[in-house]
C-alpha cells in the first residue's frame, strides 16, 4: 500500500469546508470521545473508560442493524460498570433516549476509533479534498461529502443487516472524495512513498494511486488475502468510492486538466515525467 503525500494539482480557491471537515473530526475525537483526554495525559484505559467509550459508541455510532430495521435494541451500554454472573463488565440496560438511525450515519462520520484511523482519514482529505472542493464549489462539494458517506454507511448495511457492530469514522465520505479525483484529474501527479525496506518517494498518476487503492478495498471486502477483515468496513469504502465517481462523472468534461509538472523524480530532473 502507498502513503500519499502530495499532489501536483494546485487549486483556485481556499477549500474552506474541506478545512472545516478536518477540524471537526479532530476536535469531535480529541475533545468529545471518552477516553481520549485521559489517554493524552496519562490516563489509564480501565473498565470504566471502556465501559464510557461503549456507551458513547451505541449512541451515536450508525450500527447496521438500526439502519435495517429502523430500530434500537432493547438493551444498550449505560456507561456504567458492575459485577454480573460472569464477572465485571459493563451494565446494560434498556436505552434513556431516542436515537435517529438516519441522523446516526451523519453523526458516526466524525467519530474515529482511533489515532491511526483519524490521521489516515484526514491524510486523504486533506491531500485529495482541495481539487474536489474547488470544482464542485463550497457548498456543493459539503453535499457530495455527505451523500458520499451516507452512501457508503447503508450500503454496508445493505452486505451486513444483522450486524449490531457500531460504524464510525469519515472513510467512507473520504472514499468518495476519491472516487471523483479519479474521474476528473486522473492524469495528476501524486508524491507517494512506497515501504519498500525504507519509504521509497516516488511520483505516479492518481489514477494508479487511488486505482490501486480501490482495488485493495474490493480485495479486502470480499477477505481475500487478509485475517480479521470484519474490523474495517471495506464494503463502505467500496460504496463510498463507486458513489463518488458516478457523481463526479457528469463534471468530467468541463474540468481543466492538472497542469504538466515540470520532471522532478527523488529530487533529480527526470527527462520524461509519469
């Protein structure tokens, strides 16, 4: 897999929502998820945080089966820890509040289960979201975003009705952020590097980048060649991509091409760019 670093394709304007959005994924994460305070401080991951986080999750989390059935469960996380036939765990009980299946998926779009996760998310926004933003526009582009996710949050749904496992994180929203750079600037130049014993910088067109990408989404959606597939929504990111670029088509051919950079390969003029 490739960690991109940097696109050649300078935009016209400030993309202020794509700012916006990774603003608020960070500070949604840092400040409004239990646990993660504690664990900048030093603070311990016990029972009590897990039982917190858990609680959090079902609540505002998009969890498949709600989305299927248009219903909670009759039992929840409370927050709260105790002592059962099993041992210490998490007390349940039947949920205090009403939740919006629908308004969940929006919701569990700025939720992240972690550091790696977040940064991974917004690497991509950041790097990919700029190009996107300036050619739909502002406020377009905040609804493509969104459409893009709820895409993807149902359309994993639709692979796993009987699934009660929380959905969280904006990969699929970044999915199809993707999937419309793909169509509209498929020849721009992208700075990846490559683990190759040490990170190899090199320069490819988006079109093997992100085409790469979606074709290890596919591959990991179906299980092929990895273990513990199911703690990563990939069908969501494949949704998500495959929404994104339908989208983007009907732009496609009012769209200006990336201009041609000027050679520079690891840092050496190169005669003839990718």
């Amino acid at each position: 897999m490739v960690i991109p670093v940097h696109d050649l394709n300078p935009a016209r304007r400030t993309p202020w929502v794509t700012y916006a959005l990774i603003a608020a994924n960070f500070v949604v994460f840092v400040f409004l998820t239990p646990g993660v305070v504690g664990s900048l401080t030093g603070g311990g991951s016990g029972l009590a945080e897990l039982c917190d986080l858990q609680a959090f999750l079902d609540r505002y989390a998009a969890v498949p089966q709600e989305l299927i059935h248009h219903r909670m469960p009759r039992l929840v996380p409370t927050g709260e820890t105790g002592v059962g036939p099993q041992g210490p765990g998490c007390v349940v009980e039947p949920p205090a509040y009403g939740k919006s299946p629908e308004l969940s998926v929006l919701t569990a779009m700025f939720l992240h289960g972690g550091w790696l996760h977040l940064l991974g998310n917004m690497l991509f926004l950041w790097i990919f979201g700029n190009n996107i933003e300036d050619r739909m526009g502002h406020l377009r582009y905040l609804l493509f975003y969104l459409v893009c996710g709820y895409a993807a949050a149902y359309g994993f749904a639709l692979t796993n009705t009987g699934s009660s496992t929380p959905l969280i994180g904006a990969s699929g929203a970044v999915a199809g952020v993707l999937g419309a750079y793909l169509v509209l600037y498929p020849r721009a130049r992208v700075w990846v590097l490559v683990p190759f014993l040490i990170f190899l910088p090199l320069r490819l067109p988006a079109w093997i980048v992100l085409g790469l990408w979606f074709v290890l989404q596919a591959a990991y959606s179906s299980g092929a060649g990895v273990t513990g597939a199911g703690t990563v929504a990939y069908a969501a990111h494949v949704v998500g991509f495959v929404a994104g670029m339908l989208i983007a088509w009907p732009l496609k051919p009012g769209t200006p091409p990336p201009p041609e950079p000027g050679g520079l390969l690891f840092g050496r003029q190169a005669r003839r760019g990718w």
